[in-house]
C-alpha cells in the first residue's frame, strides 16, 4: 500500500505558509484547469484576479478543501485533482488554508472563519460574473468535510452536492457547525475511520461505510491509510465513469453499517459525477485489496 498513499505531488502552487490566525489573506484559491492541470493560478478574493486567469464562466466548478497538516500540494489534491479534470472540463479550485491549519487544534479553531472565507469568494462569483452556485460542487477532506458544509450556508444560493470524506471526529460531537443534511441539496458522506480520526454517525443525505467504516483491509491497524484510501475511492469514482461502480447496499442502521450485516438493495452507488437528488440513506460496499478498488 505505501507506493499508493504516497502520492507523487504532481501539482505546483505558491503562497504557502504558516501563521495562526486566519485572515482572508491567509486563504488562497489555487485554479487548476485543462490549460493549466499541474501548475495553479493563484486566485485572490477580487474580480480583477479572477477575470485575467484561466476561470471559465461557462465551465461547472470543484472546490477542494483539504484537512489539517496538508496544503494544496498535499496527497489529497494530488489524487482529486488530475481525477477531475480528466473527467470532465471544469474550473478546480483548490482551497489553500495551510497558514491556519498546521496543527488540528488550528484548524478547528479556524474551520469556520475558512468557511466564511470561501463563502465569500463563491458570492464574488456570483455577483461579479453572474454565476450560480447551482455550478458547484465542494469536496472536502478531514476538517475540510466539515468547512464545505460551513461554507455552503454562507453562499447566497444553494450548492446542490457537497462530497464529505472521512469529515473529522475529534472537537465535532456537540460543535453547532457540523457537517449535515440540508447544508446543500445533497450532503454526501463517505466514512473510513469511523470513531477514530473520522467522524462515526452519519452526518448527510447519504452515508457510506465502507468495508464497515472503521478501518480498510487494505492497511491493516494504520488508520492513516485508511483515512487517505477514501480520498483514494473517490478519485477511482471520478476516474472510472463507465467502469466499475462503487455500488451501496443500503443499512437498517449505523450499527449494520459498521457491523457489515447489511442486507438492503443494492443500486445506490458512491461518488461519481451523477446527479443524486433525491437519494439518501445508509450503505456499505466491499472493495478489492488493491487497484481497481471499486467491485460494482
């Protein structure tokens, strides 16, 4: 597995740092695009950075949001990134809030100020180039699973997906701004360390437990891996429309879910590009050891 979760970083981007508080400044929106797939054009919260970089109106958007301890050059985006932009034509804006982030406690502390801040930089979008947050779909990691919840109930308007992997356990039990259903249209959540770095309960619309949710059989007892293997699912999702499908089988209850004793329908499937209006529930599904993950 080490050769997998260690991905190369292909991706380059600048502006990173380090600081404790969490000021505008301090988020940077990095824009990747079919143009530009490797190296980010640095965004800033104003039109004139906007209009004279490689942001296409016309395109649908992916805002990536990473967790604590990464940067926008990190494994997360490493796998999201290229996975997106060879599905489709998109603007991929990676979500740089590094200098507020080194530490978990940090980002906790700034999760929500991060989430008014790329709410902020959605509402520009709007109001300076007339363009609906309906075109947006926020993926985040970790902390990151939570702030695009955040960040979605700031935007003037609704985000109809938002894909939540692994969203953090620790300091979220009783915090008002947890991630859950409502924050977009659909709220889709894929848990991979359930009660240990991720969150355990079901947080969205959708909830999937894979092999269980706890732990992948792939890494064994290192939780970090099984951590990074749902960014991993995902991107595999992404990159492999036609192929194999991450299918569900739909859960009685978290406790089947995280028994695997789920006996429901099957047909629900995690990930993709595909519209999920209307969907929801609770589901597991198996996966193989190694790539190709997905068994559908």
């Amino acid at each position: 597995m080490s050769g997998l979760v260690k991905c190369v970083f292909i991706l380059g981007a600048a502006l990173a740092a380090s600081g404790n508080k969490l000021g505008s400044d301090d988020v940077v929106f990095h824009l990747f695009t079919r143009e530009n797939p490797q190296l980010s054009q640095p965004l800033l919260p104003i039109p004139g950075s906007i209009m004279n970089s490689n942001f296409l109106p016309e395109r649908k958007t992916i805002i990536t949001i990473h967790s604590s301890g990464e940067g926008v050059t990190g494994n997360f985006n490493a796998f999201i990134v290229p996975a997106h932009l060879g599905a489709h034509d998109i603007n991929l804006l990676a979500v740089d809030w590094s200098r507020g982030s080194g530490l978990y406690t940090q980002g906790l502390s700034n999760a929500v100020d991060c989430g008014r801040h790329i709410a902020f930089f959605i509402n520009l979008l709007s109001s300076s180039f007339n363009y609906a947050p309906s075109n947006i779909r926020i993926v985040g990691v970790g902390l990151g699973g939570h702030i695009a919840g955040i960040t979605a109930e700031r935007v003037n308007g609704v985000i109809p997906h938002i894909v939540a992997i692994d969203p953090s356990f620790h300091g979220w039990t009783h915090h008002p701004d947890i991630l859950k259903p409502g924050q977009a249209s659909v709220v889709e959540v894929l848990h991979t360390t359930a009660g240990s770095l991720g969150y355990d309960y079901p947080l969205g619309d959708l909830d999937f437990y894979p092999n269980g949710g706890s732990n992948q059989p792939s890494c064994g007892a290192d939780v970090s891996c099984s951590h990074i293997l749902g960014y991993v699912f995902y991107a595999e999702s992404i990159s492999t429309v036609g192929g194999s499908k991450f299918v569900g089988t739909a859960c009685a209850s978290y406790e089947n879910a995280i028994a695997q004793t789920c006996s429901g329908e099957k047909g629900v499937v995690f990930g993709g590009l595909g519209d999920k209006t209307g969907q929801s529930g609770i589901y597991t599904f198996q996966t193989n050891w190694q790539q190709p993950f997905a068994q559908g």
